[in-house]
C-alpha cells in the first residue's frame, strides 16, 4: 500500500493533500509543512500515520465549579461518599458475600431516587421479582426505582442511554460480559472490558455508576487491582457474621477525605445509622477487667472509641501462639518485643491473643500504647479505671511518640464520660477541657508508673 503523505499550515492548521508555497485558507507563505505520523511503527501494531484531534488544554489557574453533589439523606453513606453522591462519577463498593452490599445499596438507591434522582437498578444475580422482595421487606416499594435483570452490558449500556438515568447500580459487575471479549463471564479480561466501558460512559453521559464488586481470597475485587484504579470512589463493606456492626469504609476518594467510615446496623429492617459508634462500640462492656482498654482512635475525620481486650495464658506448646483480630499481627509482635528488650517483661512461654471489640479493623499506630496497656494490665492482673482512655504510637527505643488530633480523641472521649486520659507528653494537646491527662515520654516509665512492674 502507498504511503499516504499530507500537509498542514502552521498559522492556521489547514490540511492540503499537496504542498505548495502559499495557503489557500490564510494566504500565508511558506507555513506548509509535510505532516510526521504521530508514531513510526506499523500501522496494526502501532498508531500509525493518522492523527487524532487537539484537546483542548487549561492552565492551573482556571477556575470551574465544583462538581455537583446530591445528598441521599442518609448520614452515614453521604459521610463516607465526602458530601454527597458527585455527579458522573464511578464507584465501586466491595464486601464479602452476604455481608449487606445489595441491601445497602437498595436502600442508597430509594433514597437518591426519592431525593429526585432518575434511578435504575440492573441486577445480574437476581431476578426482578426478588429485588422487589427485599423492597418490600425494607419497606420500599413505594420509591421511585426502576429495575432490570441484564448481563448482557450491550443491552445495559443502549437502555442506560435511551433511558438517561442521573443513577445506575450494577450488581453485580462480576456478572456482565462483553460480546467483544472471548473469555467467559467473571473472568478478569470480561470485568476489566466492562468496568471500563460503564466508567467511561459514566463520564460521556453525565450519569453517576455505581459496581459493586465480590471480594476474593485474597481479599481484593476480582483480583490484584483490577477495576479498583478505573474507578473514582472505592467503598468497602467491612463486618463480622457475629456482630450486627457494618462498617463503609473509604479506601480510595477523588472527591472526599479516604479512610472515612460509615457505621451502620444489621436490623430485621435493613441497616440503620449509626450516629454515634462509639457508644455503640462501648455499649456491650461490663465491668472493667484485666486486659481491657478503651482507645480513642481516629478513622477519617471521625474519632471512634473502642475496646482493646488481650488475653496471656500458658502456652502448651514449644512456640507460643500470637492471635490477632481487627489488627496489625506484625505491630503487636514488635510491641512484645518492645516490652522484652526495653523494659525486661518477658512474654515467652506465654500465648498472646488480641481483639477488638465489636468487629472493628484499627490501623492506625496510635493505638500501640492501648495494646501495650491491655498485654500489662493481663499480665500483671491489674485493671485499669473504667474512666480512662488510653493513646499514643510507641518506637522500638521505648519512646512514646505523640499522635495527631489529640484534641478530638479526647472530646469524644469526655463525651462519652471519661474523665482521665493516658497519653505521650508533648503534642498539641491542651489542658483536655477538665480531663485529668497523665502524659508519659517512654514506655518504661509508663510501666513503672502505672502498673509498678519491670
């Protein structure tokens, strides 16, 4: 095949299919230039010759409205989502099988559409008639929601457009397959094609996407990664069968603070809010014990109270075992090993189990003097008050390291009634309005102090 040769004018952008001294279109001498393919390999492998359109381009001082935003008017979801739900904007929401994502998602999408949201729910695993089900036995059947049952996302996609929702919910996007993609449905090629065809339209049409996406063994959304980069907000659905707490929690936001959690309950009428968990998380501890501590902790903006509970016990075998629920099991080996080395109280020989209460995750570091407190108060058999909080990030030096937003732990502390708070010294604290603070700079002298061991 010929090689295909054009020309353009550098004043005003005109494409001639000859060369010649002059442009016809601006009357400008010798502006025309022979045009270089955008790439040089072949044209099957590479882009070839042919050249796109220019996109127009703006500089960081252009000022633009901020995205729009449409409150749902349940607490919680508007919390985690920063503000509301952002107009043509892809989210993917995660969680275990059966932890509550399609009720909680039915129940986002009564609310938006009673809030004036042109809403579709398509549902790939479930027919109409047992979505309709679980409405009527959340108590919405009244709102205003359409429903499909599609995989087919050719079909999903030509409805979506005729239809011009401001909403679509897809449950979930494991279940839709492209007749362009030669694998079968599930599979990462299929939920990669179509996790990028619906967030790319999201963004053409102006119509808000919400995926929802099963977990894996491993614990990621069909696979290492795969949709969670193509998308602008992800939510994962956290929970224990055992608890009625579920938690929303934050992990990726374009347009809002991550990290940020939503607590809600697993009632016989779907999930309520939960506005205040802390006394939520609280609500269940009886009287003060060895081994437990109540730390405040910060998830998003948001300070949360729980409780620490540790247990030691003789370990019958050559290795002792280290069980951890709800945190970092390497955190709590460097803090055994902390209290080893620095302050002489040994744990060898001894079985170390950790829980957070009330299914919670921690990750934060601030909560290894809480830790740190629970392993001595068992230890020792020694409880602390029932009035005190405990915070702070321990180094492997033994030296107690301030925290951030020490102020807020400690309001929401007193607002729940305690009135004594074990913190590191230094950090911009204050007088913890009435509170009695007791700050310590290391590790050994908060042993010492507190519990006279080591």
């Amino acid at each position: 095949m010929a090689k295909t040769t054009s020309f353009s004018c550098n004043a005003c952008g005109a494409v001639h299919s000859k060369w010649s001294g002059r442009c016809d279109a601006c009357g400008e001498w010798n502006s025309i230039v022979e045009d270089a393919g955008i790439s040089t390999g072949p044209a099957k492998a590479s882009l070839g010759n042919a050249k796109g359109k220019r996109v127009p381009l703006t500089n960081l001082t252009t000022e633009e409205a901020p995205p729009q935003r449409t409150m749902s008017g349940l607490a919680e979801l508007d919390r985690v989502l920063g503000g509301g739900l952002v107009e043509a904007s892809a989210l993917l929401v995660g969680g275990d099988p059966g932890i509550g994502k399609s009720t909680l998602l039915l129940q986002a999408a009564a609310a938006f559409a009673r809030k004036g949201l042109k809403t579709i729910y398509v549902s790939g695993e479930e027919a109409s008639a047992q979505v309709r089900l679980r409405a009527e036995r959340l108590g919405l059947s009244d709102a205003p929601v359409q429903l499909a049952a599609e995989t087919n996302l050719r079909d999903i996609l030509t409805t979506i457009e005729a239809e011009r929702p401001r909403l679509v919910i897809i449950d979930s996007i494991q279940t839709m397959w492209s007749d362009s993609v030669g694998s079968a449905p599930g599979s990462v090629s299929q939920v990669r094609a179509a996790a990028h065809e619906l967030t790319s339209f999201a963004k053409r049409a102006g119509v808000s996407i919400i995926l929802v996406g099963h977990v894996t063994k491993d614990g990621q959304i069909a696979g290492p990664r795969v949709v969670e980069h193509m998308v602008d907000t992800v939510l994962y659905f956290e929970g224990e069968r055992g608890h009625q707490f579920r938690i929303l929690r934050a992990v990726k936001n374009r347009f809002g603070p991550a990290d940020e959690i939503g607590v809600f309950e697993m009632t016989g009428g779907g999930l309520s809010e939960v506005l205040n968990p802390s006394a939520l998380f609280l609500s269940e501890r009886g009287t003060p014990s060895a081994g437990s501590v109540v730390f405040s902790g910060i998830e998003g903006t948001r300070p949360v109270l729980v409780e620490l509970q540790a247990l030691v016990a003789p370990s019958p075998h050559s290795q002792p075992r280290r069980a951890v629920v709800g945190w970092d099991g390497a955190r709590l080996a460097m803090i055994l090993a902390v209290l080893e080395a620095r302050c002489g109280i040994p744990f060898t020989g001894l079985d170390v189990y950790l829980n957070v209460a009330g299914g919670m995750k921690i990750s934060e570091p601030a909560a290894d003097l809480a830790v740190a407190a629970a392993l001595l108060s068992v230890r020792e058999d020694t409880a602390l008050p029932a009035d005190t909080v405990v915070f702070g990030e321990i180094s492997l030096s033994a030296a107690l390291r301030p925290v951030g937003q020490s102020e807020n732990r400690l309001k929401e502390a007193q607002k729940l009634g305690f009135s004594s708070a074990i913190l590191p010294a230094g950090g911009k604290s204050g007088s913890g309005n009435g509170m009695n603070l007791t700050r310590v700079s290391d590790l050994t002298g908060f042993v010492g102090d507190i519990f006279g061991a080591g």
